[in-house]
C-alpha cells in the first residue's frame, strides 16, 4: 500500500520534483565506494569536489560565490543599510596608550617616534567605537530592515573599535574579514554569524560598499586610503549616488595628502572636495547623516 504522507508530497502543486542539491549529496555519500570508478576523485560530485573548485579555471565560479554567500547572510539577517567605517589596523586603543609608552623607552628614536605617533591617534579609536554605538543605539528600522547597520574590516584597531561600539550598544555588527599571509583573525566584537571572510579583495570592497549609507574614514594606511579614494573615484565619475563621507583627523589628512595641489593642479575639480566632510567628533558624524537623511536626532 502506497504511503499517503508519500503520495500527499507527491501531488503537492508547490513541491519541486528534483531532489535539492543537499539531499542528492547524501545519497551520494551513502553509496559505497568499493570501485575504482567510484573512489576515484573524478566521481566526485563538482560542488563537493573541493581541488576541483580550487583550479584556476574555476575562478570565476569563486567570484560569483564570494559574491553571493554574503549577500544571502546579509539579506537574510535583515540587513538593509549600513554604517561602513575604515581606518588604520595600527592604532592602539587608549587604554593600551601607556602601555604602547612604556615599551617604546627604549626604542631607536626614529621607532619611538613612529610609537608615540600612533598613540598620539587612539583618540580616532575612542571616536569610531563612540560613532558606532550612536548608530547602533539608534536602532533604525526602515522596511523591515535594519538600517545603519555597523560594518568594519573586521580585524584590529579602527575596525575593532567599530564593532565594539556596536557591541557596547547591545547590537549586532558585521565584519569583512580577508585571507592574508599574515594571520588576520576576526576581532571578539564581531557578531559571529556577520563574521564573513575573503579571499578577492575587488569583492570584499564590492560588499562594503553595496549597503552602505555613510562611510567614516579614520587615518590608516595604504588599505585606507585604497578604499577611501576608490569610493571618491565611484561618487566622483557618477558610477554611485552621494552620500555622507565623514573624514576624521584633518591634521592627519592634509599632511599626508594635498588635496587643495589636486585641485589647483587642476586633476581634479575643486567642487569635489566636497564629497567628504571633515570631522573630529562622533556626535559632529552622526549628525551629518541625520541631516542628509532627514533622520530624527
């Protein structure tokens, strides 16, 4: 006698009459492989067959899913917008201040030098982590979505301070971490399931900038001003919508960078320097995006 719970799912108009990928795996990894046909690596099915993804040939496929996997967490933990923050994996926080002293005493000068430098910019990392909370604290919902979501580089410093002042907030934040050399693990302030990793660094940045709603670009290095002159470069040429670039640490900024030569050397137009603002406080950032947004303060 047929089973009816069987021929019930059988005549479901809204069943789908392929087996889905995950239950096809299990049938396969059932069936013995007692064969040199079917212990050979060739039977493998393609989406198992890890060496087989790996080829070089495949790169494509893993682009596509470096892009897709993302965007499934993201969408699906209710992520519409968010509250991107770059900036230096260097800088200490301020209570390790002291301590980042103490052991630069007895430095050659010029490392000692470069020591209290960075010291002197852990105020930047009090400011990430105050912006970050105010964001998250604000808990803004917009069509069923979580909007100003925090989002970081995921590892130390500038980043580490975005996602713990979400944390501080009690909320969720999320971090693009990247496979590198050296290791690079996530910081503890990172929401575990918004803990993401990368290998293609064209598809990480792709993702900062999907969602994002504001960007807070805090001194850093070459990562920083890649991905800081690569969003000017988008807004710039039209390729992406304005929105609010809030530049910290201006003494840092104008001694590093020329921005005035740029546009008197006529490389680039003077009104462009108005794609970011200058800003030295959280509350001087957030109340930019509230302005531009119309958002309630």
């Amino acid at each position: 006698m047929k089973n009816e719970k069987t021929d019930k799912t059988e005549r479901d108009l809204s069943d789908r009459k392929f087996y889905p990928a995950e239950e096809e795996a299990k049938f396969e990894k059932s069936q013995p492989r007692q064969t040199p046909q079917t212990a050979h690596p060739a039977y493998q099915l393609a989406f198992q067959d890890t060496d087989f993804l790996l080829r070089e040939e495949l790169r494509p496929v893993r682009f596509q899913l470096e892009l897709l996997k993302p965007e499934m967490i993201l969408d699906e933990a209710g992520v519409g917008s968010t509250l991107v923050m770059y900036g230096s994996a260097r800088i200490p926080p301020p209570e390790a201040a002291d301590t980042a002293l103490e052991g630069a005493k007895d430095l050659p000068e010029d490392e000692r030098r470069v020591v209290e430098s960075l010291v002197a910019k852990s105020k930047y990392y009090a400011e990430a982590r105050k912006l970050a909370k105010i964001a998250t604290e604000k808990s803004i919902i917009e069509n069923g979505k979580r909007q100003f979501v925090v989002c970081s580089g995921g590892g130390p410093s500038i980043m580490e301070a975005a996602n713990r002042g979400a944390s501080d907030a009690g909320g969720e934040s999320v971090g693009l971490n990247i496979i590198l050399p050296h290791e690079q693990a996530p910081n503890q302030y990172v929401t575990p399931y918004l803990s993401l990793n990368f290998h293609y660094f064209a598809l990480r940045k792709m993702h900062f900038l999907l969602r994002a709603k504001a960007v807070a670009v805090f001194p850093g290095g070459f990562g920083t001003f890649d991905e800081f002159f690569e969003l000017l470069t988008l807004i710039q040429t039209g390729k992406m919508k304005p929105m609010p670039i809030l530049l910290f640490g201006k003494d840092f900024w104008t001694r590093v960078v020329n921005f005035e030569a740029l546009a008197e050397e006529g490389t680039i137009n003077h009104a462009d320097l108005d794609l970011f603002r200058w800003c030295e406080s959280a509350e001087d950032a957030w109340d930019h995006i509230a302005a531009f947004y119309e958002l309630k303060r």
